[in-house]
C-alpha cells in the first residue's frame, strides 16, 4: 500500500480556541445530490417527503430516537407539517441514513447503541415502518457507532466510528446484504500513514475507486464537548487521512494527509469529471482529492472556510449536479454559505446567510432550488440554553437567495434534535403491489 | 486498454442486433402494443458507461457469498415449467432481469449487450466454455410469454454457450424471485396516484456460483465486461483442486 506521511498534533494549536467555545462539533450527512451512484431512483422533480432521523430527548415525548416525516409538497395543503413519526423506543444517538439501491428501505443508525433500524419507505413513502433492527453490529463485527450508509448493489456498506474494544477511532466498515445479513468486514487501513479511523464513504465505480475520511472515536463523540476540548490527549484523538480503496477489491491502497477530521467527501456529478470535495470540521478547510497528471490520486487543500482561528467547524456540505457549488454549513456561527466550484482548484465563497443559532446538516433538491437545513450534531455536542434551537429550515434557493419556506421546530412538537434528512417521493409505488406487500419481509 | 480485436467484432455484431431490438421494442411501445416499459431516466450516466481502470486480475481478491439464488417455477422459451434452480446451479451463471419491450439504452439492452459481449469471450475460452451460462428473466409475465421469449431469443446466434430466456406464469409465481434477489420493480403513477404506463427498475445483473450462491451483483454503473470475466474465472479458480488445496 502506498502512503503518505500524517502530519502530528496539529490540534494542539486550536485547543485554546476550542476551549474557550465550549460549545461546537462535527459530522454530517447526504441528499438527493449526494446519494450512491448505485442508488437508480433518483427524486429529479418536486420530493414530496423529508424523512428526518431525531434523536430522542428524555421526558420528550415518549423520550425515543424517531424516524419524522414532513410534508415538502408546496402543493400539499399539509406543506410543512410533520404528517408521520414512527419511534424506535429508546435513545441511541440517532444519527444518519441512507436508502438501499433501490430506494425501498432507508437504513438508520445509533451512534451510541449501535443499533440499526431499517425502514419501509417503498410501500407507503407517507408513512414509514420500522420493519427490521439489526442489534449485534458489534457483536458481530467489533465495530461500533454506525455512520455512513452507502448503498451498493443489493447490499449496504456501513462505515462504523469507533471499535467495541477500547472505544477509540480505530474502525471498519461492514457490508450487509440488503436483507440484513453480515457479508464482510474491512478494518481501516491503520499502517503505512493510516490511522485507521473512518468517518464518510463515497464512490466514483467508473474509476473503480472508493474514499474513506476520518472523525473520532466514541469516547469522543460521546463526550461532553466543553469537557473534551479540555483534555489535550483526547483532543490529538481525532483522524488526519482519507484513503483511496481499490472498490472491486475492496483493499486500501493509498493513504492521503488531510489534517482536521475530513468529514463529508462529495464526488462531482458532471459527466467527466473525476475529483472529489471534502471539509475538515477542525482545521476549517476545502480540500480536493483528484488523481495528478501521472494518475495518481493526491489530496490538495484549496479552500479556507471563513477564519479557521475562530474555529467556525464546517460540517455538512452539500454539492450541486453539475458541480459547480457546494453548499457548507458551519455550526459555531449557524451560517449557510455557498462557495461556487466553477473552478474547484480554487472555490469561492460567494454567499452567506446564519439560518440558526446552530446549524448542521444541509440537503438540497436535484435542481437545488430547495434547501432543507437540520439544527443538531450530536446529544452532547450541541448548545445548550436558548442557543439550543432544534429544527427543520426548508428554504427556496434561487442563486443569489437564500428565502425562508416553512420551519419546524422540534423541541415545540416533542421529536428531539433533527438530524439528518433524506426525500422521498410518493410517485413511484411498486409493480405487483398485492403480490409484493405479501412477501416482504 | 483497448479491446481485443475478437472483442470488437463481436461487440460490433451485436451492435446491430441490439440496434434492431430497440427499434422493434421502441415501436411496439409507441404503437401501444407493450407495457410502455421504460427505466428511470437517470442523467447522470451516458448509455455506455466507460471503465476507466485496469479491473484487479482474476483470483487476486473475494467475491462474498452474497445469499442464496431462490428458487421457484419458470416457463422456458417452449413453456416447459421447470425449477429455476436448474438454471443457477452447476454452472457459473450471469442473470439477468429484462423485458423484451424495454428500449431504455442503459436497461434492457444494455444487459443484453453485455451478455452477448461476455457470451462471445466465453466461448472463445475452452476453460470457460462448459461452465459458464447466461440467463434472462422476464419481469412481465402478461407480455412476455414462452413464444415472445422465443422471438426475442431468436435474434441472438446461438454459439455454443449455454443462454436461457425464461419467464413465469404469473405475477404471484414472479414476485418471490424478484424479492428473492431483491430486484424492484415499480410502477408509475399520474398526478392522481393511478398507475400510468412505465415500468421501472434498477438494473441489476447476478453473478452466481455453481452451488447457487450469489457472489456479485452489478448495476449500470458497474456493469464492464472485462470485471464480469474476472469474476468469472476468479469463481472457476476457486473451483479448481490446486486452488481448493491452497492454504
């Protein structure tokens, strides 16, 4: 395997600033532009549903971590409501999703208790139903803290956070079949540069290559904040790399130094295109992974996000279809900014607007004319007292506009802390519908 | 890499076979004679999707026992009603499910595509040639009877490897082989939720080994006929006694 030596303790030069906010964060998540190249069901028109995955807040309604569902259909005499729930009983850190390649089930993972809930979203996208739960991840694979959910042919590949051994950031990934069976395991790559740690997976199949990033393990990201930017050695626990994977082998084969927990990787969509975007949460930086004239794969910082001294900790990012935008939400300063990647050697933030008192995850529609924002980034990591605004923002985004559609406030309707958020769509419904609903599952 | 000059002829061969099924299909469906079967259009790929990588060599990684094929009546192309398990087991075998009206370039043909592709490297293989057989399943058993299966068949020259055209009777004898290897089929509805023409699919291709165990599945965005015989002959390696010996 090549490699690349990581740079040291960098984080040491931003405690400080990190101490002194006591409030902040990282990861994020996906939309309809940023789904698995294998996924073939793409929403191109008007979605009519954003199913939100909350975590649980105790005496909060039954206290459950729940998969929300609201009405996005301007049309819909029900726009902006929250016309479904469906809760999974119990609190597990709920955090990200993703829909199998065919759209049918939409898979939702617990950080803390690593459970996997699979919902039904193909009979009746309008309602949801928790149909499996997949309990035994770290029993089974000795990953825990399931993160990102790829869809890949007839299977589901998951990239866990953490390990069930000593709750650090060493970890794997583990590919399900579609109907919840373990097929394999494939540690991070922990030599030749690696730290072994994984964070967010995206797929480029025409150049047979899959990337990896890099976050922390669970004794971090279940942690006080306040508390873990103040111990330094914890604070030096958190990943530096990305690795670029043969897919069809599934074997890593060169480690890339990207410094500050690159969370979120996006590949660009446009025909011909063949580089992918990533922002760091704790050195606040874009950086492009694009193979060089010889072929080879290298990762090139190319953006900073705001002032990284004031550590504004970009989380999601959302890219455009052609890939000439990318939208980046920073949590500290509850802004949404859009930096234009016309060239993305050298983006360029041409846009901003605060959308909350903290804002984390960031969907956008296939034309991207409608935005969809989502307050939380973990239990413990999110501000507390008033600053503890928890909601979906839908806005309209008419190039130059960020323009307010409707809200819904969380805590207000006892869900929890919105999470993230995927569309769905009611104009498809399955072929054989009588014969089908008897088989499932 | 470019292909092998076997491969071009082969590939232009079929071209204009698959040249003259989209045309029928695209009339039949014009005309209203079939389900008006289309995939979801998806811009995002061009038609042919091209490999831009050297696939790793046959043998030099694992292809996971993915699930078990199922298993459950079909009709053969002269409506004989038989076990599908006659056709994915005992040889390696590549299903795929189409309809004969699809004129979607990057659905049905495109499967029949790669099939003919792979099917003319095979025969040209004596390793491969007797173990190796490509399957087609129906997912519109209303259209698709035995004697439509057949029609289509017939514009595809036989060579010497095994290629079967199956459909099923019914919806209900359909549903649990589509849900057995996960494969959906979904239909359209109008702005008044009835069901309004087209089928759709994602495009799925099987890859299974002699003991009827799925090892891959591919997809239109994976679906390269030089990693689909890699699979293959990694599967044959896997069979041979110095492999089986090997530690």
């Amino acid at each position: 395997m090549r490699a690349i030596r990581v740079r040291g303790t960098f984080l040491g030069g931003i405690l400080g600033v990190l101490a002194l906010a006591l409030a902040a964060a990282s990861p994020a998540g996906a939309d309809e532009t940023c789904n698995s190249p294998y996924m073939g069901n793409l929403i191109k028109g008007q979605e009519d549903y954003l199913y939100v995955w909350a975590l649980g807040v105790k005496s909060m309604g039954d206290g459950g971590d729940k998969l929300v569902t609201i009405d996005v259909n301007p049309a819909s005499s029900r726009y902006g409501k929250v016309i479904h729930k469906v809760s999974v009983r119990g609190r597990g850190e709920a955090h990200h999703m993703g829909f199998t390649d065919d759209r049918r089930f939409l898979w939702a993972g617990g950080l803390d208790n690593s459970r996997i809930s699979i919902f039904d979203v193909g009979t009746d996208p309008a309602r949801p139903k928790l149909v499996q739960t997949i309990a035994d991840m770290p029993a089974k694979t000795g990953y825990v803290g399931p993160h990102t959910f790829y869809a890949m042919p007839g299977r589901m590949l998951v990239q866990g956070l953490s390990n069930a051994k000593d709750g650090g950031g060493v970890t794997g990934m583990a590919l399900y079949s579609n109907k919840g069976e373990l097929i394999a395991t494939y540690p991070m790559p922990a030599t030749g540069g690696g730290d072994g740690y994984g964070y967010d997976i995206a797929i480029n199949p025409q150049k047979n290559v899959l990337l990896t990033s890099s976050f922390t393990g669970r004794k971090n990201y279940m942690r006080n904040l306040g508390e873990l930017v103040k111990d330094a050695d914890a604070m030096k626990r958190f990943g530096n790399t990305m690795a670029v994977w043969d897919l069809k082998a599934m074997k890593p084969k060169k480690v890339l130094s990207v410094p500050g927990a690159p969370l979120e990787i996006r590949w660009s969509l446009k025909d011909g295109d063949t580089w992918a975007i990533t922002a760091t949460a704790l050195t606040s930086k874009l950086w492009l992974i694009k193979p060089d004239a010889s072929g080879e794969w290298q990762a090139k910082e190319v953006a900073v996000i705001d002032d990284p001294t004031k550590i504004p900790l970009p989380v999601d990012i959302s890219i455009n279809k052609d890939g000439t935008g990318l939208w980046v939400n920073t949590f500290m300063d509850g802004k949404t900014r859009y930096f234009d990647l016309s060239n993305p050697e050298q983006p360029r933030q041409t846009y901003e607007r605060v959308t909350g008192k903290q804002v984390n995850m960031i969907s956008q529609s296939w034309d991207g004319t409608r935005v969809y924002i989502a307050s939380s980034l973990l239990a413990n990591w999110d501000k507390a007292g008033a600053d503890d605004e928890q909601f979906v923002r839908g806005f309209r985004w008419d190039g130059k506009e960020l323009k307010p559609a409707f809200e819904v406030d969380f805590y207000k309707e006892k869900l929890g802390r919105a999470h993230h958020m995927k569309l769905g769509s009611k104009a498809m419904k399955s072929a054989y519908g009588p014969e089908r609903t008897a088989t499932l599952r | 890499m470019g292909p092998s000059a076997p491969r071009r002829s082969a590939e232009r061969r079929f071209g204009r076979i698959i040249t003259v099924l989209a045309a029928v299909a695209a009339l039949a469906t014009a005309a209203g004679t079939g389900p008006g079967a289309a995939h979801e259009p998806d811009n995002r790929l061009p038609a042919s999707v091209t490999m831009d990588f050297v696939p790793p060599p046959p043998g030099s990684y694992a292809l996971h026992a993915i699930m078990r094929a199922p298993d459950g009546p079909v009709l053969d192309r002269d409506g004989r009603r038989l076990p599908l398990s006659r056709f994915t087991a005992g040889k390696i075998t590549l299903l795929g499910f189409i309809y004969t009206s699809c004129a979607d370039p990057r659905g049905c043909p495109l499967t029949s595509q790669v099939f003919y592709t792979v099917r003319h490297r095979v025969a040209e293989d004596p390793e491969l040639r007797e173990r190796v057989r490509l399957v087609s399943l129906s997912f519109d058993p209303a259209r698709d009877t035995p004697a439509a299966m057949r029609h289509y068949a017939a514009s595809m020259p036989r060579n010497g490897v095994e290629w079967a055209f199956l459909t099923t009777e019914l919806p209900r004898t359909l549903v649990p082989l589509l849900d057995g290897f996960g494969q959906d089929v979904r239909v359209e509805l109008d702005a008044r939720g009835r069901p309004a023409g087209p089928l759709a699919h994602v495009l799925k291709v099987f890859l299974i080994d002699e003991r009827a165990i799925v090892r891959e599945i591919y997809t239109t965005s994976y679906l390269f006929t030089e990693v689909i015989l890699n699979d293959i002959k990694t599967l044959r390696l896997e069979g041979t006694p110095a492999r089986r010996a090997a530690p």
